[in-house]
C-alpha cells in the first residue's frame, strides 16, 4: 500500500509541476496582445524620464487622436528623434503607455513647407502648468494655442484663460495648424485632492 500511495503522490506532483511549468506558457500565449500601428508628430524628448511626447494620430480600436507621454521599447531611440519628427511606431492592445519599434517617418511629397496643413481634432488632457494669454501648457511638455474662437468651460459655466491656475486639471480638443495645436475647446476644474496640498 505504501508504494501505491507514493506512485499515487508521484503522479499527482508530477501533473502538479507540469501544470505550473505549462501555466507560463499559455499566459505568454493570451499575453501577446494584437499590434496596431502608430503615427504621430513628436513635441518633446525627455531624455532624464526615458519619454516621448508624441500628437499622435487615430488608431482605429487602439486611441482616438491624442497628445500623449510615452515610453519606448528601445532607448536608441531617445537619441535618434527629435521635436517636431513623424514618427511611426508599434503599439499593443490594452497597453497605452509605450512605443514599439519607433521609427522616423519619411516626409510625404505633397507637403511643402510654408502649406497651412490642418489635421483632424486631438485631445489633451492633464494638469495644467502654465497659463498665459494666449497659451495653456499641459503637464510642462504640451503648449496649445487659446484663440479668441476658443470655447473655455469651467464645470457646466462659460469661463475666461485668465479663471485657469497651474494645477488646474483640463481636457483641450485642439487641431495642429502649420505645426501648432490650436484649441477649439478648453473644459477645466480644481486638482483632484487640492485640500491635501501644503
């Protein structure tokens, strides 16, 4: 009886192990997340936080249009792009936080400088950390232009760029002309946890 009950053991450890031995594997399997591919024009290079901040255009069931921090898969590639480079990049389902494979984009032919190019509508959201008369800077690295056309809300209430604070949190729908982002609107609120500052 005691053999039996040891080859029983036996057994039973040996499928246990194999099971945890298989468990990686099948992860790695659900884990290898669908790719999509990635364009955008980059507006700051952070080589101290290893970050791209990329205007990044739709990815159809990736992100909508967006200005965004990123970071990369490869650190070449800080050193590689500069402000105001196109870039194409590999981006993975579930995973909106790096780049893949960043890579600079060819110029297409049917741009030429000094052309007014006015791309679709992008979001950017963050916290406000300069405001001037004619600008809003999101979280140090994004600067959008406030036009006299630009809707600015404060909660459900009309407001003004002289209601804006540093810390403010905001969302901006803006579109790049020639190169700029350019606010179509502006909605904003107090800090989350204001009362927790010093």
């Amino acid at each position: 009886m005691t053999r039996v009950r040891r080859s029983v053991l036996m057994i039973r450890m040996a499928a246990t192990l194999c099971v945890l031995l298989l468990l990686p594997l099948v992860y790695a399997q659900q884990s290898e997340k669908k790719e999509y591919t990635f364009h955008g024009k980059v507006q700051n290079v952070d080589s101290n936080a290893k970050t791209l901040t990329v205007n990044g255009e739709k990815v159809e069931g990736w992100m909508g249009a967006m200005t965004m921090t990123y970071s990369v898969d490869k650190e070449d590639a800080l050193k590689r792009v500069k402000v105001g480079d196109q870039i194409t990049a590999k981006v993975r389902e579930g995973d909106h936080k790096t780049l893949y494979g960043v890579q600079i984009a060819q110029p297409t032919a049917n741009t030429s400088p000094g052309v007014l190019v006015q791309t679709e509508e992008k979001e950017v959201g963050g916290t406000v950390t300069k405001v001037t008369d004619n600008s809003i800077t999101v979280n140090n690295t994004i600067v959008v232009a406030v036009v006299p056309e630009t809707k600015i809300t404060k909660g459900n209430a009309s407001a003004k760029i002289g209601d804006l604070r540093s810390g403010d949190r905001v969302i901006i729908h803006a579109k790049e002309i020639d190169g700029k982002l350019v606010a179509n609107s502006v909605q904003f609120g107090p800090a989350p946890a204001e009362e927790h500052q010093h």
